[in-house]
C-alpha cells in the first residue's frame, strides 16, 4: 500500500499539471456502478455514482495536496468550494493522458475506474487494480471523521510531543511499538514498509511492548521515521507490487531498503525474521534489534 513518501511524489507530479483546469466530464466504470448496486461502494464511497458524476462536472482543480496517505483536491464550482478526496488503496494509480491507450502498462489500462476529462483536452484517469482505492466528494473534512483523527505530519514540530504523549496512552503502552508507529492518529504517513526500516535503523525488535521503549529510544525511532520518510520522498517513493507514481514511473527507494523484505541482514549477514504485527509481515534481525 503506498505510504506517505509514495502519496507525496503523486502530489508533486499532479499539482502542476492539473491545478487550474477545469473538469468538464466525468465517466465511472461499470464496475463502480455494479457495486453499488449490490451495496459495496467500490471506489467512490457515500455517494451515489451517478450523482459523483454530476457534482464533479464543471469542477475546477484549484490545488492539490497530501495529507497522510491521502491526496486532497480543493475544487471548486459556482464559487462553492468543495474537498475531493482520494485514497490510493493497495494499487492505486492516476494517468494524465491524451487517449487511454497512452497508458502503457495493461494491467492499469485494464482497471480504469474514472475519467475526468480536463478543459484543455486531456484524460485525467484513475485505474485502481483491486479496487480498495476510495473517492469521497466533502463540503468539509466533518463529513468524514477519520480525517479528523490524523495525527500531524510528521515533519510538523509538534509531531514529536504528539508521538510521545499519545505513546503513553493506556490503549497504546502494551501494543507492540511496530503497530503503534503504523497507527495514523499517532504518527501520520507511515506503514509497514517505513517502519521496519525505522524499527532497523535504531535496533528495536517490531514487537517490543510501546511501554517498554524509552523515552530516549522512543525519539530515535521517531528521527529515523522522519529520516526514511524524507529520504524515499527524494527517491521518488518505493516502487513494491503495483505503486507507480502518475503515468506509470517508478519509484527508487526500494534499491535503498535494509530490512523490508530481505532474507538476510545487511549489519551481521544473519538470517532474518518474520512475524505477523497488525496483520502486516513484519521482517526484523533477530540480532540486531532487541
């Protein structure tokens, strides 16, 4: 699942692209429109499909921009401004195209899921494999909750003070430090792919008890969540499975990765270790990190 690097590169390469244009139509698959009807809300959420269509038409992109792992469109129509909201999911991917076969890559060509055709003539597409990608049309952020929860970005000074004090929480001191740092509402951004790292870099085994970490060891970890969030950031994001930046690029972090999906540990040439935490593989040296 992209992380907050990933959704950040697909901000960067979006925003000049589309800012300022108009949505002049609007087309959903009839996947989406087959799952409503069956009750399941693929891709576009608390909206009928239909109606998505209609309220998007005439819409224009005023700024686009990363919250977590979320990308925020502000949009606006007849001076009404409105929030477009777009999770990747698993295998989320936006194309900004002339024709749909410009996308190179079949098995995106073959999960198209929305076209929004632009006021100077291009496609702009989302094509989302397995379909765990969300739309949400908002008048605000109220009308859906969760957003509410994030926790601040973690490159935000108060990040940190956030960080420690929700770790000592009753509800988080006795989870596992792995699951705690993947939590949105405690540090913003960050799956399973960045904190094995970050849990690798300082030498903490995933399963450690939050409670049981220091305080000193506790704002390590934290500075190398920073520190491999902004590095992958500059790398373009890791490309894993089915992440592509806008228009099927890759990214180049997942050449850099010491410890996510690796056999053998890069300090000591051990064996490495996996166990399940938050129902995400969790891959860790037995004895580098303790």
């Amino acid at each position: 699942m992209p992380e907050l690097p990933e959704v950040e590169g697909v901000v960067r390469a979006l925003s000049p692209k589309i800012e300022g244009k108009t949505i002049e139509n609007v087309v959903l698959s009839k996947t989406v429109y087959a799952s409503h009807q069956q009750g399941k809300q693929c891709i576009v959420k608390n909206m009928e499909p239909s109606d998505f269509e209609n309220e998007m038409r005439g819409m224009t992109i005023k700024k686009v921009k990363r919250r977590a792992k979320y990308i925020f469109f502000d949009v606006e129509k007849n001076e009404q401004p409105y929030l477009f909201v777009n999770h990747l999911g698993m295998t989320g991917a936006w194309f900004i195209v002339g024709q749909e076969y410009e996308i190179l890559e079949e098995k995106f060509r073959n999960h198209i899921h929305a076209k929004f055709s632009l006021s100077t003539g291009e496609k702009l597409i989302f094509s989302d494999i397995r379909r765990f990608g969300e739309m949400r049309l908002l008048k605000t952020m109220d009308e859906h909750p969760p957003l509410l929860l994030m926790a601040p970005e973690p490159f935000e000074e108060r990040a940190l003070n956030y960080f420690l004090e929700k770790c000592e929480l009753t509800k988080y001191k006795n989870k596992p430090i792995k699951e705690v740092i993947m939590d949105g509402q405690v540090i913003s951004g960050c799956g399973n792919i960045y904190a094995t790292e970050a849990l690798f870099r300082v030498g903490i085994h995933p399963a450690r008890k939050t409670g049981r970490v220091s305080k000193k060891r506790k704002i390590e970890l934290f500075e190398a969540v920073q520190k491999v969030l902004l590095e992958s950031i500059e790398m373009g994001g890791s490309t894993i499975s089915d992440y592509r930046n806008i228009n099927g690029e890759a990214g180049g972090m997942q050449h850099r990765l010491k410890m996510y999906g690796k056999k053998v540990c890069p300090n000591c040439s051990s064996k490495t270790k996996s166990m399940t935490i938050a129902g995400r593989t969790s891959v860790y040296c037995p004895k580098c990190q303790h």
